[in-house]
C-alpha cells in the first residue's frame, strides 16, 4: 500500500480539522501554531480527543486551544524532567567516578576485571570505545588538556566520566561487576543497586523522551522502573503499583531521587503547582486523588 495522501496547506488542516468536528476561536492563532509546531506533531495531543480513531471524529466539545493547552503543559513539564535529569545525571557521575575511583585507582574504567564481561546490551571493550571516541570529539579543556599532557588510552575515571551519557553511565554503573561497589554508589540515595540500576535505566528514557520533545505525558513508558515494595518506606507509600507504567511514578521516583540529591528542593513542588493548574493533567498521567498527602508531594 502506498501513501498518497497529498501534502496540506495550514488552511486546508484547519478545515479538516473542522469537518471532524474540532472547534477554532480563533482561526488565525492556530494558524500560527500549526505553521510553527507541525500537524503531526500536535496530532498526538488531540488522540484523546477523539470519539472514533478510523474516522478521527472527535468527542463533542474539542476545541483545538484544549489541545494546545495540553501541548504547552506537556512542553513545561518536559523542561522540568529535564532540570531534574540534569542533577540526577551530574550527581551520579560524580558518585559513580569517586567511589570507583577510590576503590580501584585512577583508570579502573579500563581494567576489565572490575567489570561483567558481556551482556545482551553491554560489553566492557565496546564501552571503553565508545567512551574512547567520546573523549577524542570533546571540546571541554580539561580533557584536551590531558589528552596532550599524557600519554594513555583514556583520561582518569573523574574526567572521562564527564563525557559520558545518562544512558552510558547507566549502563557502567550496572554493569560494575562487585555489588559491594554497586551498594556504595547507590547508598546515598536512599535505595539499594538493583532498584538504582532500574531508576536509572528507565529516567534514561525518560530523559531521550523529553530531550527529542516527544509527547510524555500521557506516554505509556516501554520501559518500567523497578518499584521498591518495602523499603524506603517513603517511597513506597508515594508511588502507584497499580499503574506501574504511569508519568505519575516517573515523576515521584524523580522527587525521591532529588530529594536526596538537593535536599530543601522545590522540584516537587514546582511539579505538582504544574499539574493541579491544567485541570486534564492528573487524570491522563496517573496521579492518584490523594497523591498531595503521600509523603514526597
């Protein structure tokens, strides 16, 4: 089956829009938007606003400002996942490279020993050359200016974890083949390795979701943190087990982990004011009735 559907112009996609029963006030502003945040950007905030998704007959009532409000809501929550990825994925940097580094020597990151040989998604001589060609594109100074004073493979771990990812750095500090070195790199955030581990992995999405501004909040995540059951106990009270894949429990494990990291933070705060202000929010990303009074919000 080949596409063959042509192309539109702005006018033409508010007047399909309107013959399937979306509303304009004002024809002109959304003229605007759609010339500067694409039909098929938009399209995936107006899903639930549709009666019928084969004929994309929406539900009496949609108007097209109901759906660019839920745009611009989900646009200022991305940036608020995004502020807290940033001082969740500096911290473990940090924590990952000192507590390996003061265990096992300036370039523990190269003995391999130190690490699980191989698994379906990692393998240590693939990271290393990926971390290598990383440390050869960096710009920062610091690096060039190791890189021209010394003569080795890689910078010591503190400077060569600075150009790693959130995702490389998940995947190092999963892979760190002793729990023992694992534990230590975790215990300051109030969990142990395993839960850690799948913190990271899953806000590694999250944060590639957010990043690429694709549509998070109503996003069924693919990849699900691992829920603590008992401790801490925190924790455990404030998430939802019900619904394990909600935008709710991303963004409670993100308030503990920022908790933890930036204690007196506003982070929760700023998030839960964000969510109770666009009325539509809680109900689509999963916060329970009475989330205000668990303990992290």
């Amino acid at each position: 089956m080949k596409y063959d559907k042509p192309a539109l112009t702005v006018e033409r996609q508010i007047q399909q829009l309107a013959s399937r029963g979306m509303a304009f006030a004002d024809p002109e502003r959304a003229a605007h938007y759609l010339a500067e945040l694409n039909y098929y950007r938009l399209s995936g905030y107006w899903l639930r606003h549709e009666a019928d998704h084969a004929s994309h007959r929406f539900l009496p009532g949609t108007s097209f400002e109901a759906v660019l409000d839920d745009y611009l809501f989900d646009r200022t929550l991305k940036l608020l996942v995004l502020d807290a990825v940033e001082r969740l994925e500096v911290s473990i940097r940090t924590r990952w490279a000192h507590v390996v580094g003061l265990r096992h020597g300036a370039h523990a990151h190269l003995d391999s020993a130190l690490f699980k040989q191989r698994s379906q998604t990692w393998s240590h001589p693939t990271a290393v050359a990926k971390l290598v060609s990383g440390v050869e594109d960096s710009r920062e100074r610091f690096i060039r200016h190791l890189r021209q004073t010394y003569d080795e493979l890689l910078p010591p771990i503190w400077a060569s974890v600075e150009v790693m990812s959130l995702g490389q750095i998940s995947r190092w500090f999963s892979n760190l083949r002793h729990a023992a070195d694992r534990n230590a790199i975790a215990e300051p955030y109030g969990v142990d390795e395993v839960l850690l581990a799948s913190f990271l992995h899953h806000i590694s999405v999250v944060r590639n979701i957010c990043a690429h501004h694709a549509r998070f909040w109503d996003r069924e995540m693919t990849f699900r943190a691992q829920l603590p059951r008992k401790h801490p106990e925190a924790l455990v009270v404030s998430l939802d087990h019900a619904s394990p894949g909600s935008a709710y429990n991303t963004l409670t494990l993100l308030g503990w982990l920022i908790g933890r990291i930036s204690p007196g933070q506003t982070w929760v705060q700023r998030v839960a004011e964000h969510v109770t202000q666009h009325p539509p929010a809680a109900g689509v990303m999963g916060f329970p009735t009475d989330f205000s009074q668990r303990p992290i919000w």
